[in-house]
C-alpha cells in the first residue's frame, strides 16, 4: 500500500513574535510555495475545500 501525497498542504511558522502561513502544492514530484501570508494578512484555500485564517490568530 503506497502513501498518496497531501496536495496542498500548509506549514505555520513562527518568527519571533509574529506568525507566517505558507501553502505549498505538488508540482511533479516536489513540492513548492504557492502563497505566504504574515501576521495582519489572510490565505484563502478553496481547494480541497475553502478555508482562510490571518496567522496572527495563532498564538
């Protein structure tokens, strides 16, 4: 049984006080970064399925 890989997925990062969301998605068999959105800012996903969040949110 073969794991199928996640697409997209998102990664939280924090830098100092503040926060930073980045969406990466499968291009062949890596991954790379499709958005960023910083504290004050908000990514939106609408697939798989619709989501958005300000990464100040986190913490």
């Amino acid at each position: 049984m073969s794991a199928a890989p996640l697409e997209p997925y998102s990664s939280h990062e924090q830098d100092g006080d503040s926060h930073s969301l980045r969406l990466h998605r499968l291009d062949g068999a890596h991954y790379v970064e499709d958005a960023v959105a910083k504290a004050g800012e908000t990514l939106s996903v609408s697939e798989p399925f619709r989501w958005a969040m300000d990464p100040s949110a986190l913490r």
